[in-house]
C-alpha cells in the first residue's frame, strides 16, 4: 500500500519474502499472487487491482 500506483520490480517483491533472492524460485512468486487474487475475490467480492506490468513488475492501482 505505501507503494501504490508505482510500479514494484519483482525483485523488489521476493526481496520482501526471503533472505536469500538468489534461491527464490520467481515462479513461486507468481503462485504466491494468483493464489492472494483468488483468496481477496473470495472474501471480498471484488479482485484485488493489482496489475503485471511486463518487463518491469506488478504495480497495486488506485480504486
């Protein structure tokens, strides 16, 4: 949320989860957000508004 509108790199993402980004699997970070999209529709009725940005990250847009 301190982010939003600005594009975050996938690195930027999987140095938030672990210590060690170079024996992070980057598709793991892929299920991690496909399974965080379906878990917010669930609850939420909506989807969560956060967007690949190819080549560069996933960027969280305003409402």
């Amino acid at each position: 949320m301190k982010y939003r509108s600005q594009v975050i790199s996938r690195d930027v993402l999987i140095a938030a989860l672990t210590d060690n980004i170079h024996t992070f699997d980057p598709h793991r970070l892929d299920s991690l957000i496909h399974r965080l999209r379906r878990k917010v529709l669930a609850s939420a009725g909506q989807p969560l508004p956060l967007n690949v940005v190819h080549g560069a990250g996933y960027l969280l847009a305003e409402d």
